[in-house]
C-alpha cells in the first residue's frame, strides 16, 4: 500500500512502462511477425502494388517512431532507479568513495580522470598480497605509501645491523 507521501505515477509514465515490458514480449514478437508474414503473403493478392508496400513502411515507420519514446520513458526511469540504488551502496559502504554518488552529473572529462585513479587503485593492489588490502583510492594511495615507509626503514635497520 503507498503511503500518502509517494506520489502517483503519471499516465504516461504508466502506460510507456506497461508498453515497453509487452513490446519485450514473446507474445509482441509472434504478432509482429505473424503481420510481416500476413503482409507477405497478401503481396500477389495486391499485386506487389505500391500502396501494399506503402502499408507496411507507414505502419512500421509509425510504430518505430512512437515506441523509441516510450522505450526511452521507461528505461529513463530504469536507469534512475538504478543509479539511485547503487548511490545507496556506495554512500552506505564505510570504506567506498563517496566522490562517486554523483558520478552521473560529472563531465565526461571527469569521470575519465576518476577511471585513471582506479587504474591507478588496480595497479597499487597488484603490488599488494591480497586485494583486500585496499578498499578506496585515497586509503590506497595513503597504504602503498606507508608500506614503502615501512620497507624503507626496515632497509635501513637490516644495513644498520650489518
């Protein structure tokens, strides 16, 4: 039951849903079959006359151009949606960036700089024994360096022993 604060999809919006999973449809894709097959055949009944080849390019011009908004209406809703649920798990997970909530209204440019810092978060746990071991780009960066800290000072203690 939706409590009163949800709002009521609009007409639209449910129609192009309910259009767009039958369009999906075995059930559509035998009917519009069946029609080009029908179609085909009736083409000695007209004569393969112009007007019989003008019903069929009408008809799916039409159909094409009218369903591309529909399909398009509802895959905007579905990508919102899962936009906003992977924006839940990314803002949930304590040691996830949170830079990349809003990673969808970054320019292109951006996001090809945030692609280089997970390159570079790819390459810094290839160094590493395990992949576990870092778990953000920031903490990463900061870990690798305290570990060539570390190696540099047990270098020196093993030259100093010596």
């Amino acid at each position: 039951m939706k409590s009163k604060k949800q709002k009521k999809s609009s007409a639209f919006e449910k129609f192009a849903t309910h259009v767009s999973k039958a369009a999906g449809s075995t059930t559509a894709f035998i009917g519009a079959f069946l029609i080009v097959v029908v179609w085909a055949i009736s083409g000695p009944v007209f004569d393969y006359s112009e007007t019989w080849q003008l019903v069929i390019n009408t008809g799916t011009t039409i159909i094409t151009f009218l369903m591309v908004f529909l399909i398009q209406k509802a895959q905007n809703k579905d990508s919102l949606a899962i936009q906003l649920k992977l924006n839940e798990l990314v803002a949930s997970n304590e040691y996830s960036s949170n830079s990349l909530v809003d990673i969808e209204s970054m320019t292109e440019e951006e996001m090809i700089i945030v692609q280089k810092y997970y390159h570079r978060l790819s390459e810094l746990a290839k160094k590493d024994e395990s992949i576990r071991n870092s778990h953000s780009i920031a903490e990463a960066q900061d870990q690798h360096e305290r570990k060539d800290k570390n190696r540099t000072k047990s270098r020196t203690r093993n030259i100093t022993k010596k």
